[in-house]
C-alpha cells in the first residue's frame, strides 16, 4: 500500500468499505458476463478461435489440472501456446508430461513469453507467494489471468491485483474448484431455498489426516514466507465457500494457531525422507522414489533449484500453523466459527448453519479408518419445532478422475473455458471473492502473531478500487 493510502484514518477506511460493499450486487452479475479473455461468454456469445493460453508453474498442480487435463478434454476450446517455470528441468519433465510442443521459456524470459505467444490468458501455478507478481505482469501485457487459490498471500499483493486490474481492465478469475464439489453445490442450494430463514452463525471444522496434512509441511507450504500459512493457502477454500455460501464479506477476524504437531515438535529430524538415518522409527517417512510422476517432475530435477519435494516433517524452519481456529464477523452479521488441524487420524470436515427456522448439519467424509462409504457426505436438516431429514450424497464415478477433485475441476474449466456456460449458482469467482479469502486468512495470521482483532477495512485501501 502506497504512503497517502496508509496516512487514511481509520473513519475514511471504513465510509470506503461501506462504498465498496454497495456493489456487491454490480459485481455478481458482471462476474457472469464475462470471461478470463475478456469475452463474452456465459451470457453472450460464443467466440469462433481458440482460447490462447500459457502456463506459469509447472509442477503437479500445473502439468495436470491446468495442463494434460485441460488441452486434451477441452482441445476444442483452448489451445496451450507457452509454458514457463524457474526450474529448466522441470519445465522440460512438464512439458513431456502436459504432452504439448508448446516452447517453453525459464522465468526471466516471461516478458518475451508474452510478447512472443500473445496467449489470451495466463494460468498460474507458481507457489502461492508469486501469485500475484506474475498475475500483475500478464495483466500490464495484456493478458487475463487464471489464478490457483490463493489469489495472494499478503494484503499488499490484494491492493496491486485490484489496482492493476482496474488500471488496465483485464480480468483475474480465481480457480476456486472447491465451489463446484457436490456437497458444496448442495449446501448452497438449501441455504438458496430459505429452509433456514435468515442464518445467525456457522461452523467449519477441517480435518488433515496424517497423510495429506503431512504433505504440506513436506513442502514449500511449511514455510509463511512461501504459502502465507495454511490459514491462506488450504483454508482460502473454506473462507471463500463460506463467503460464497452466506452471500456475505468478513469484516473482522480474531484468531488463535500454533506449530504444535510439526516442525521442532519431536525429537529427531533430518534434510528430506531420502537417506534419513531414522526412516526405520519414523511414522512419517514418505518413499517420493514410488511415486513416478514426484520422481520425474521433482527428483530429476532438484539440482537444478535444490527444492526437496520430500522434506522433513520435523524441519526446524518450519512456521506454517498445524493446529488453528479463526472467528469471523461478516457484513450481515452472520458469525464463524472455524478451526483447522493438520495432524488428525482421519479426514473430512463438519459444517453447519444455525438459522432462525433450523439447523443444517454436513459430515464430509473424505479418508476414513472405518467403514463409512469413502468419498460421501451426510446431511442433516433439523427444523425447529419439526421433525429432522436426514440423506446422503454419494460421489459419482462419472465425476472421479486422477487429478480432478471429484470432478470439481471439471466444474470450474466448464465455467472458465466453455463458451455460454450457465452459472445460476453464482460459482465463477473474480478478483473481488480471491481477494475476500486471501483476506481472511491474511488477517488471521496478523491476529495470531499480534494478539490482536483484525479489520479487514485496516487491510487494505478499498476507496481506490472497484470505481464501478
């Protein structure tokens, strides 16, 4: 934030928040109107040429979801015309692995990358802290940008994403995928219905197992400076279906974490799993060397920038939170209750809205130690002074895919890539709900490390924005 936005007292701050929050409505409807190319699409017409895109990252996450899984099930619609990543080697591995002659460029050249593909769009799968630099420099170019969550890891990098958005009128559209699960489809249909009346509050519980909670702190991810913590990188999920879900914007978080489970919290460690003197006694040694495509996107290809995709879960460095709650206050009143452990024996999450009609109660199960049908959701709707209706949401086949989320991904390239797609759920997100979920999770690691309640109108100068 720039000298004379940070001199604001606290009173413009919030009139430029009242402001801000009064185009909500504006701002719902433009997100259907247009896509990440600028075009219209899930209310106009169809563009006759391909979608021009470029890749920015390619690691799991990039050569998959927004690399094989996109030029070959949408190579009608989109074509991939350039592909760029600080790691040679990993760039080439991707290459091979995305299945595209597309040239590649190292992360110096990304100007030229641009200037020499004029791709549409520019898809990026960096590490979450360079998000917002690569999302910034496709926009001053020309390009749109398709973002992976989180769409920024500190509120500086918010202000210079909406700022340079509406400086050069591009478009950032955040790859929230979560929005298009089938439980989360659901939930936000009763809630649409008004079986609950108006909500008062809720509650979001996540549960990491020891397997994929493990993973983040193998990572990158264990580390703020990179990931912004996993209140910004995994929980923007949560925060932005429950801003989604409530049709609402925080306001105010408090917060409370710590590095319980991980980091300094045992007593031996090593650099990574490979060649670990303790892998004998250690619950958490990961083999990466069984894992074909981690051997040929990472092993092959970790001299070149020294990144260990198999680093030690009780790296002393490690900072990002692994046990955490987070309350927040939204615009209309609604309050949160959330919490986030990354250790648990088991995976899934519980959710709930208390209305003034009733409550609804969803158990997500995702990797259970017992035999409840893997991969389902049970629902609870309990009306008040009525009886309870109970049911459950089984996950289709037809939405499983390796890389795909239960096909939500799928959900999300529909939106994204296809032409006159509907979106009567409100599903497509834009720069505005990115940055409401960087935001919530960004305040809540200020509230930890300060002790002190956080309002997102102190966050960020929003007076300079959105001056529809």
């Amino acid at each position: 934030m720039n000298k004379a936005n940070s001199k604001m007292n606290k009173s413009e701050k919030s009139l430029g928040r009242r402001e801000f929050l009064g185009h909500s409505a504006k701002l719902a409807i433009g997100a259907l109107t247009f896509n990440i190319a600028g075009k219209s699409t899930a209310a106009g017409a169809a563009s006759s040429k391909k979608m021009k895109v470029a890749l920015v990252g390619t690691g799991h996450r990039g050569t998959s979801t927004w690399g094989k899984d996109l030029i070959g099930p949408y190579s009608e619609y989109v074509g991939m015309v350039g592909l760029c990543d600080i790691n040679p080697k990993r760039l080439e591995a991707g290459k091979r692995l995305i299945g595209t002659d597309a040239p590649s460029y190292p992360a110096k050249d990304f100007d030229r990358m641009i200037k020499e593909t004029k791709p549409d769009a520019v898809i990026i799968c960096t590490p979450d802290c360079f998000h917002y630099e690569h999302s910034v420099r496709a926009m001053e170019l020309g390009c749109d940008a398709i973002v992976e969550k989180p769409l920024a890891t500190e509120a500086e990098q918010c202000q210079q994403l909406l700022d340079t958005e509406l400086k050069t009128g591009r478009k950032i559209t955040t790859t929230f995928n979560a929005r298009h699960g089938d439980t989360a489809e659901e939930i936000k249909k009763i809630l649409l219905s008004g079986e609950l009346g108006r909500i008062i509050s809720s509650e979001f519980q996540e549960y990491l197992d020891i397997d994929h909670g493990a993973s983040y702190f193998r990572r990158w991810h264990g580390k703020i400076r990179f990931s912004g913590s996993l209140l910004v990188h995994k929980a923007s999920h949560h925060f932005d279906q429950m801003n989604w879900w409530l049709d609402a914007e925080p306001e105010e978080v408090n917060a409370f974490g710590r590095v319980a489970f991980y980091g300094k919290n045992n007593s031996f460690r090593s650099r990574n799993c490979r060649g670990c003197p303790f892998s004998d006694k250690c619950d958490f040694y990961w083999d990466i060397m069984k894992k074909e495509r981690m051997v040929k996107l990472y092993v092959e290809c970790e001299d070149a920038d020294g990144y260990l995709r198999d680093g030690c879960v009780w790296d002393n460095d490690i900072d990002t939170y692994d046990t955490m709650t987070v309350e927040v206050k939204y615009n209309n009143g609604v309050l949160l209750s959330y919490s986030l452990n990354a250790y648990m024996p088991y995976e899934g999450q519980r959710i709930a809205f208390n209305g003034e009609k009733g409550r609804l109660d969803v158990r997500n199960y995702n990797r259970q130690p017992w035999e409840v049908g893997d991969k389902r959701a049970d629902f609870r709707l309990t009306k008040s002074f009525k009886d309870t209706k109970t049911w459950i949401i089984e996950r289709t086949k037809s939405k499983k895919a390796e890389f795909s989320h239960g096909g939500s991904d799928y959900g999300i390239k529909d939106l994204i890539i296809k032409p006159n797609q509907p979106d009567p759920l409100g599903q497509l997100a834009g720069s505005r709900a990115g940055v409401m979920s960087s935001l919530i999770g960004i305040a809540a690691h200020k509230s930890i490390e300060t002790g002190e309640r956080i309002k997102i109108a102190d966050l960020i100068d929003f007076r300079s924005t959105w001056k529809w």
